[in-house]
C-alpha cells in the first residue's frame, strides 16, 4: 500500500470515531428517572442529630430545595415546628 492511502484510511477512521463519540456524547438526556415532586432524593445531608433531605421538584438554578430532618431514637424524621408551651 502506498503511504497516502494509508494516512487517508487513519484519517477517515480518526473522522469516523469523532463523530461516533460525539453521537454517543449527546445520548438520551432524559434517562433520568421521573420522580414525583416532594419525593426524597438520595440520603439525609446531616451532623449528628440534625440534617437535611433533599426533595424532587422543578430544577432550580443554584437552590437545593428540600426539608429538615431530625434523628428521633436513631431514625431520621421531618422536623416539625416547636410549639411553645403556653403560662
């Protein structure tokens, strides 16, 4: 084979291989799985006895929208407003 044939065929499978990644790049943005809104999403963010759980809802720009949680008897549950007691 002479020498241009060949750096016509690496070039055309550089070319091809290009093209093939940037297809493959692009995929199906919508694979992720639809979740209800108010949903919880992954694990409690959290110190020790106090954390945060993020929940599904519209995509915000720079906002983690979600809600507090508290560890009751070793389980995480929503933390509820603290109603006073009353004199």
């Amino acid at each position: 084979m002479n020498r241009r044939l060949i750096v016509g065929l690496v070039a055309s499978a550089w070319i091809v291989s290009l093209v093939g990644v940037g297809l493959w790049a692009q995929g199906d943005p919508q694979r992720v799985p639809t979740l209800m809104e108010g949903q919880p999403i992954g694990d409690v963010i959290s110190g020790e006895n106090i954390g945060f759980q993020r929940v599904a809802t519209l995509p915000q720009k720079g906002k983690a929208v979600g809600k507090w949680m508290v560890k009751v008897d070793g389980k995480w549950v929503e933390a509820q407003p603290f109603v006073g007691l009353s004199r």
